[in-house]
C-alpha cells in the first residue's frame, strides 16, 4: 500500500488532504481524507470527511471486513472562561448498504470549587430507533488519583423506567508499580466491584458485575513480551514504544518518566518503561537518594525519542567512589603544613591540606601516588 498527506496552514485554519492505497491479491483500492480545523482563544471549528472505495484494505480489520463508504465528523467549540465551555459535535457513517449510523452530541463543561467538575451531556440518533439521552455528572478528586462521583443518566423515554443513578468512588493505577480499585453503586441492579494490581510484569484485573439479570465475575491478566540488547524479558503489556533504564548495577532506584514514578531497578540495576512516546523526546530521571553516598554519576536526567514499537536503553552510569581521609606527613615526620596542596599523578583536580596535615581526596585506585605542591 501506499500513502500520502498534504496540509497548509491558513490565516483562518489549517487545511489537509491525504489519500492512501492498497493492493491485495491483484485488487486495488483507494481511500481518501478532506480535514479542516481552526482553534483561537475563544473558540475551534473542524470538519473531517472521509471517503473508501469498495476495494479499499485496511491492515488490522478481519477477513471481508471494510472500512464504511463515507465518515463525516464536525465539531465546534466555544470557551467562556470561568463560566465553563460548550461543545458540539456530529457524526455520521456510511455502512455501504446496512444500517447507517448517524447521531450528535451536545456538552458542556464547568469548573467547581475543591477541584471539582459538572459535565452536562445531550446524546440523539437519527438512525434506527433514534434514541437521546442526557447525562449530568460530578466528579471531585480527593488527590491525584482518588475521585468520587455521582451521574443521573436519563434516556428520555416517557416511562418512568429511564432514570438511573450513579455513585462511584475510584483509585485509579499508578503510572508505575501498585493498586488500583473502583466501587460502583446504582439504583438499577447495575453494581461493580473491582480490584487491579500493576506489577513489573503485567497487569491483573478482579471484577464484579451485578446485573438485573445476575452476578458475574471477571479475572485478567496482561503482559508483555520484548527482546532489548540480546535479551528477551517479560513485562507490562507494551502496546508502543518503550525503553530500559539501567543504573549500573545498584537495585531499588526509582525510575521517573515525565515525572510520573515507574518503579524500582530490579538487582540487576535495569527497570523497564512499557509506555513511551514514539519520536518524541521523554523526559527520564532517577532518584539521587536512592544511590550511595559515595556514588558519583555525572546526569540524573536523560532525553530520550524512541521510534515507533522499538526500545530504547536509558543508561546512567554510576561510579562507586573510595574515599580516604589522609594524614600526610613529611620525610622528617612534620605533618605537611597546611597552605599546601596535593593532586593525584597526571591529575587536574586539587587537594587541600588541612591542619595536621589531614587531606580529603573523593575517590582513591588500588594504587594512588599524590603530589605535594
């Protein structure tokens, strides 16, 4: 297959053009895409219209599957500061022959006190039984990752079967290593209970369901598998890029990528990061408080831009250093006076000589000759 894009940049928005091709057992088809879109401080606009000939393949669907005839998606948005935002937004597909699909979506959106939000929804069809429904919700986190909050969903309907209640309360996994829970209770048979653990080397996921129809219970477990530098390891799902911090050798170091904690190194000093952004730089760091106090490295931050599904190794060397505490003294026993220097043979850093001929020296060989100055 084939692709290609253009897109100009205009006083009034950006404008953009991409085809694409296939070819498949001697068939081919093509695949077309008109996009506009303008943003300023109060407002944004968008139109995306997309087009796919009959023969047309896209990599990753089934066997006699196809993408539909045509997609249309226009969008707006209007900001009001302090009074909130307003979104709209229409859809439509065209499913060559079976039930098209087509529907659109008010919302809008309000800040509140202690960090909290009210989101007001309206949803309408206009295919098949052309259903609508509007939606409020309100959510309060606690801090980063703890949240409550609380949604009344009506589909409109004229009987009084169409309301329902929510209340949920949510951990949310960390970036990194730990545990994760969600607690939902509604006035509709419609309770879950769930518990998730992240580790090094998956992700494992305990569910709940009480449904009018009955309980039900889920169990899953995801990882991954990858090979860096010769070696094939096994990990957290890698649905991307990701890349391998290693820190010479010293376990129990936590691993920062974009200053969210990833973990800990493992004893061999290497920790995996399953989730980086492709050809974009990610900002990884290491905590200096987890190193010795006579470890030296010369970065505690890298930078690192990994191409698309391939890893990247992220090394921070670490020196381990032999400090020494000496008394110097000279041939006829005196210590050596305390306005003198030494340095290391061949060396360019110096040594101060303190009282009674004590001096300081950072990092010592197996066999160090100073030099008095």
């Amino acid at each position: 297959g084939w692709a290609g894009g253009w897109r100009e940049g205009l006083r009034y928005g950006a404008l953009g053009l991409g085809m694409a091709g296939s070819s498949s057992d001697g068939v081919n088809g093509v695949l077309g895409a008109l996009t506009y879109e303008y943003s300023s401080s109060g407002y944004s606009v968008g139109l995306r219209q997309q087009w796919a000939g009959r023969d047309y393949r896209q990599l990753g669907l089934n066997e006699g599957e196809r993408l539909p005839a045509g997609q249309t998606n226009v969008f707006g948005g209007v900001s009001l500061g302090r009074a909130g935002n307003f979104a709209l937004g229409y859809f439509k597909q065209d499913r060559r022959g079976e039930a098209d699909s087509e529907f659109m979506a008010l919302s809008y959106q309000l800040g509140l006190p202690w960090r909290g939000s009210l989101l007001l929804n309206y949803v309408q069809t206009f295919t098949g039984e052309k259903a609508k429904a509007a939606t409020l919700a309100l959510t309060f986190p606690f801090d980063e990752r703890n949240t409550v909050s609380y949604q009344h969903r009506n589909d409109l309907k004229r009987d009084g079967d169409a309301d329902v209640h929510y209340l949920t309360l949510q951990q949310s996994l960390p970036a990194g290593e730990g545990w994760g829970w969600r607690v939902q209770l509604s006035d509709r048979e419609e309770n879950d209970l769930g518990l998730a653990y992240q580790g090094r080397y998956g992700t494992y996921l305990a569910d709940v369901l009480q449904r009018s129809e009955g309980t039900t219970a889920n169990l899953m477990a995801r990882g991954g598998l990858g090979w860096q530098s010769g070696k094939l390891f096994a990990s957290r799902a890698i649905d991307g890029s990701f890349g391998v911090a290693e820190v010479s050798g010293f376990a129990g170091v936590r691993v920062y990528a974009e200053n969210q904690l990833m973990g800990k190194t493992g004893e061999d000093g290497k920790l995996l990061l399953p989730a980086l952004r492709a050809y974009e730089e990610n900002d990884i760091r290491i905590d200096h408080r987890d190193l010795p106090m006579d470890a030296e490295i010369a970065s505690l931050r890298q930078k690192i831009a990994p191409r698309f599904r391939s890893g990247a190794r992220i090394e921070f060397p670490v020196k381990r250093l032999r400090p020494a505490l000496l008394n110097l003294v000279q041939e006829d026993g005196r210590p050596l006076p305390s306005d003198a220097r030494v340095s290391k043979t061949g060396g360019k850093t110096y040594y101060p000589v303190g009282m009674n001929g004590l001096v300081y020296v950072d990092d010592m060989e197996d066999e160090t000759v100073l030099v008095a100055l």
